[in-house]
C-alpha cells in the first residue's frame, strides 16, 4: 500500500445531505462548487470564494491548464466533492508554498475519480488538510480536505480542475520473476521523463535486470559501465541534472534509466530538462518505491524488471501526442499535456456558471457586488 499512487489518512469526510448533491449525477458536465458558501462579512470583505483566476487566465491557466479555475479560501476552509466518484490520489504531507519553481510538483492535493474516467484535482491543500483516503467512495458535496497555500501559490487558495488522465497513469514498472512474467510480484507507478525516448510499445517487452548507478547520484560518470551495459540502471536523485544523469547512462550503455525521488512521500512528477532528446526511456518513481527496488539490486537477485506504458496510455490520444513530440531529434517538449483539463460547467443556485473573475461563489455574487477584487500581482496556480 505504502507503493501506491497516494498517502493514506486516517481521517474520513463527513457525507453531506441528499439535496447537497447534483441535481443529475449522470450528467458528466455538471460539477458543484467545491466549497461551502462563506459568511457574509467574508464574502464582501475577504473575499472568501472570490474566483482570482479562471478559463485562460493570464497568469498560469494556459494551455493545458486553459481550463482550471482559482478561489480565494482562507486556510483550513472545508472543501467538498464537486461530483460523485472514488479518490484516486493524494498528497497530504507538504508544508511550504511559494514562488520557487522547485514548488511546482509540491502541493497537496486529492484527485478524484469519476465514471467517465475524468478527475478532479483540488490543488494547494494545507498539510494534513486530505480528509479522505485513496480507494473512499465519495458523494458530490462530501468533505474531501482543507483549502490552503501549498506548492506554486502566492496566496492561500484553491485550485480545480478536470483532467483526463494523471501522471502516474502514463507508465509502470512491473517486478517480476523471469520464469512467470505474467504474474507481478509487485506493479509500481512511474512518470515519463519530459526528455525520455520512446518505450517499446508492445507488452511483451523482455525482462530487464536493475543495477544501481555508482556513483549512486551520477553526480560523476559512471564507473560500474560492465554492470550498467545493457541493463535498466537505478539512479538516486540530486546531485546534477536529471539530464545529466541520463546522459551519463546513456553514454554507459543503459537500455534505460530510473530515477528514485529524494523527496518522502508519493511525488511524481515528469523530469524536465532544456537538453536534446535522449536515446534512453526514462522515469521517476517515489521514493518508496525506490527502497522496494533498491532491494531487487542484491546480489544473487534473479528478479528483474518491465517498464512499460500503461494500457490506459496507449488508448489515449495522449499517447499520439507523445509519441509525436518524442521522435527522434524533436524538441523535448514534456509531458505536461497529459493532464488536458477539460471544459466544465457548475450547478450554483439552480443555474449552470462558468465561474468569472471577480464573482463570487457559491451563490454567485456578481463583480461590483463586492469589495474584495482580485490582487493584481497576485501569481496563482
């Protein structure tokens, strides 16, 4: 469990009433506001609920992220399903929140599932602010965390949209015995590298023996070459670059790289970097993970490893966009066009909104009914 794609709390939602849920949960394009509605005195004074950035917003809501949505919430305000479905995954265990690029991949979140395979994602929880736990069925309107300013944020806020596939959902690792290959012995999650060359398609790729980088952060080029040769090669993170460590397994003959996150915790993210493409496939996996595979490097170990895409992947039109921007010699574009957000409308006070700067919500309060507008320089995402 401690592998999978999410943190697991011991603190469960309070389910909410019959008539806080949609009106027609069948309806896919239905969401309600994923939050209770303020005081008074907060709505018009501090602007609790106020959307500070919406659909193709000018500070960070563009391109695949066009179509997300902002609220200003004080910290530690409830937040609540916007549609009924079953957690996916969570972060609960950040603390800092800021303007550092290093703050992206790290805010706490809760995803959630929903029939058609979408999720919603509500982003910038505070820490131990997830009340929910990977695998709960949750109601529209159930109590899924605490608002907060975790991650990229200037400013205490919640961030959602609706997304058609995750991160983890692009790749996996399968640990397997070479005598029963059909059988995992353990299937973990892994992200593609912005700069990673294609995997093998087909499923029936041959097992590969893991060996651990030395020096064990490629900080330096490698001197176990004989043993990397051929092999998928475990490197642990820091110490340089992400494509500097895949340059140099590379140039040591690896038929592949995995990257184990120095950070506790389930964060994955797709590595980036501005070099040219490299020839070798290569992911992260959380640091977990890593101590799992740290273990199959043994001595004498006859386990040994399938990376591949997920089936869900390759039935995607993320993966023709991949498999596109991944040719040989293209730009390395990365992988952030897995989480396409999607166009959606809300159910507030019997109507269908989509939310607007300067209105606040629930129970839509139009721009130049309150005196708490957005801040102009305030960066949010």
């Amino acid at each position: 469990e401690a592998l999978g794609r999410m943190v697991r709390s011991s603190t469960k939602g309070a389910a909410k009433s019959d008539e806080e849920e949609l009106r027609d949960p069948s309806d896919t394009n239905l969401y309600r506001i994923p939050f209770a509605e303020a005081s008074p005195t907060d709505r018009r004074i501090r602007g609790t609920g106020l959307c500070i950035q919406g659909n193709h917003g000018s500070s960070t809501h563009k391109g695949t992220l066009a179509y997300a949505f902002d609220f200003r919430l004080p910290t530690g305000t409830p937040l609540v399903a916007a549609r009924p479905g079953v957690v996916a995954a969570t972060a609960g265990h950040f603390n800092e929140g800021g303007l550092e690029g290093k703050l992206r991949p790290r805010a706490n979140f809760v995803a959630v599932q929903h029939s058609d395979g979408t999720y919603a994602r509500y982003f910038h929880l505070r820490r131990q602010g997830v009340t929910v736990e990977a695998g709960d069925t949750v109601k529209a309107g159930q109590q899924v965390g605490l608002s907060g300013n975790t991650g990229f944020s200037s400013t205490p806020h919640l961030h959602f949209d609706v997304v058609d596939m995750l991160p983890e959902d692009t790749c996996v690792l399968k640990v397997v015995d070479p005598e029963n290959v059909d059988t995992p012995i353990l299937t973990l999650p892994a992200v593609i590298a912005a700069f990673s060359a294609l995997f093998p398609r087909h499923a029936a790729t041959v097992p590969a023996k893991l060996v651990r980088a030395e020096p064990a952060d490629a900080s330096a080029d490698l001197t176990n070459i004989d043993k990397v040769r051929g092999n998928v090669v475990l490197i642990e993170r820091g110490g340089c670059s992400f494509t500097t460590k895949a340059r140099r397994a590379e140039e040591a003959g690896a038929a592949s790289m995995i990257v184990v996150n120095n950070n506790k915790g389930p964060e994955l993210f797709s590595m980036g970097g501005t070099e040219k493409p490299i020839s070798i496939p290569a992911v992260l996996v959380a640091s977990e993970a890593g101590d799992l595979l740290r273990d199959i490097v043994q001595e004498g170990s006859k386990l040994r490893l399938i990376i591949r895409y997920s089936d869900g992947f390759l039935r995607s039109r993320n993966w023709q966009k991949y498999a596109e921007d991944a040719e040989p010699g293209a730009e390395a574009k990365g992988l952030y066009f897995v989480a396409n957000t999607q166009p959606i409308e809300f159910l507030d006070n019997g109507k269908t909104v989509v939310p607007s700067v300067g209105a606040i919500y629930p129970n839509h309060m139009p721009e130049g009914n309150n005196s708490a507008l957005p801040d102009g320089c305030c960066v949010i995402s």
